[in-house]
C-alpha cells in the first residue's frame, strides 16, 4: 500500500494578528509555550510571525522529535543565523 502525506501551510505572510482559536493546538499547550517564553500570545491573538514560530516548533517535534527546549534552542540559533547573515549582506 502507497503513502501520501498532504502538507498544510498556513499563509503568514502579511504583517497581522491570527486567532488562537483557529489554530489546531490545545489551549493549555499555548499557555505552555507562553509561560516558557516560546510565543507570545496577547488577548488570544498570535502574531504572524509567532505563528511561523509556532509552527517550527512543532515540525521540529513531529520530524526530529525535539522536545520544548531543545526546540527552543534551536530556534534561537536559527535567529542569531538570520541576523548574522543579513549583517553580512549590509557591509
């Protein structure tokens, strides 16, 4: 019997405010990552960009099997690469 894994992508592009509502995590798991300082969470909305966060996280846990903390560190490190790479494209 063949496989097929359907990939669903969130559109977080635009520079706004998501629900938490209608993302498909637990409540209490957001209040989770929120209280370890993974996402920021302001009056039941996400920002765009936290989403993206959000989302790596949880690919990093279902792919590699990261738990919260590593999955955090990692994140940081992917940050400081970014910064330092668009550091280099300025000089």
């Amino acid at each position: 019997m063949k496989r097929y894994w359907i990939q669903v992508q969130r559109d977080t592009s635009g520079d706004g405010w998501i629900s938490i509502k209608t993302l498909d995590y637990h409540p209490e798991l957001l209040e989770r990552l929120v209280t370890l300082g993974l996402v920021e969470i302001e009056n039941d909305m996400i920002h765009t960009r936290q989403a993206e966060r959000l989302d790596k996280i949880f690919r990093l846990r279902s792919c590699l099997g990261v738990n919260l903390t590593g999955a955090a560190i990692i994140l940081d490190l992917l940050d400081k690469i970014d910064e330092l790479k668009e550091k280099i494209r300025s000089q």
